[in-house]
C-alpha cells in the first residue's frame, strides 16, 4: 500500500516545478509538436497564437498566457498547445481536476510529445498526492516508466518521479531516479531544494 504523506511541503514544490518544467519548452518544440498532421489555416493561427501563450507562461505573465491560449481556442477547440498550456496554468494553482481535463484533452494529438507526457505524468502524481489516491499515483508511476522506456536521457521525468516517490515514502527509490536524472544531459538542473528534502528524510546512499 502507498504511503502518501506531507502534501502541504509538496505544493511548494509542484508550483516551482511547474514552473521550471514550463521553461524548458522552446520555440521548436512547439513547432515540432504541432507539424504531425497538415494544418488547416486556422489550426496554423491557433498554433501561432498559442505559441505566444508559452512565451507568456515562460515569462510568469500567466493572465497573458491565459488569454492567448483562449484566443488558439477561436481557432481552433482541440489545439492541443493551448490546452497543454491551460492545464499548466491550473497545475500551477493546485486546481488539479480541471488540470488534468485539459491533459486528457490534449493527449491525442500530443501523445508522441514526450515533455507533454512528463508534464502529464507530474500532475497526475501531485493530484493523487493530494486526493491521497493510490490508483491516480500508481498510474503516474507507469507513464513515468513508459516515458523512461523511450527516453532514458529525460531529466525532468527522473526528477518528477523521484519527487511523487518521495511523497509516497519510497525514499531509497527515488535516489535511485535521482541517481539517473544527474547523468543525463539536463542533471545540473535538477532542483535542489528537492534533494534537501530527500536528503533530510535518508541520508544519499
């Protein structure tokens, strides 16, 4: 049975994390994750103008953002930028049920995006943290697992992990994920104000 414990010191963390994770989306992944299929010219405006939103997001103007990306919305109701970005924005806030919405919106023509995934996968541990839900972080745990299958040099998913194992008391284990994200090409980023944490409840093997 997972162990699900000290919620109030891990909304600290999920509102930095979103943040950071939100800073490591580049102009060419947002293109990149919208040139699957042709575009029609009004998804094309709404790619565009979602665009903008994460510029925004990235900046911290989160009612700029939030405006943008209802403005891809205009355009188009099912780009899946703009609702990546709107599910952002409620993670950000704690607001996890309309966060987790927008992701499930998002997915089917996101699924290949593996930053996508990992932001997925994140809040989904920090809403079944919070709702003390061993079924909604057990799942985290698979799409974090899935996503390490593909991508073993993703640092962020590591890190997000390691972070939902800590909430769970698996504390040996998430050194272990931890261990792995510091090889990757992205180790140096990793958050350490988390490892603090880690390191108060077990010492780094």
């Amino acid at each position: 049975m997972l162990k699900l414990h000290n919620f109030a010191v891990a909304l600290l963390i999920v509102i930095t994390s979103q943040i950071s994770v939100a800073d490591t989306i580049d102009g060419a992944q947002i293109k990149n994750a919208s040139s699957a299929v042709q575009r029609t010219e009004f998804q094309k405006l709404a790619d565009k103008t979602s665009a903008g939103g994460w510029e925004a997001l990235r900046a911290g103007r989160l009612d700029d953002a939030k405006y943008r990306f209802n403005q891809a919305f205009l355009f188009d109701k099912s780009n899946g930028l703009a609702l990546w970005g709107i599910a952002i924005i409620h993670a950000q806030k704690g607001e996890y049920k309309e966060s987790l919405k927008n992701f499930e919106k998002a997915e089917p023509s996101l699924s290949d995006d593996l930053d996508f995934s990992a932001d997925f996968s994140r809040t989904l541990g920090y809403a079944g943290v919070a709702a003390r839900s061993e079924d909604m972080v057990k799942d985290a745990f698979e799409r974090f697992k899935k996503i390490y299958e593909k991508s073993p040099q993703h640092g962020m998913n590591l890190q997000n992990w390691a972070i939902i194992l800590f909430y769970t008391g698996n504390y040996a284990e998430a050194w272990e994920k931890v261990k792995l994200a510091e090889v990757t090409p992205n180790g140096k980023d990793i958050d350490q104000n988390f490892i603090a944490l880690l390191q108060s409840k077990m010492a780094r093997p």
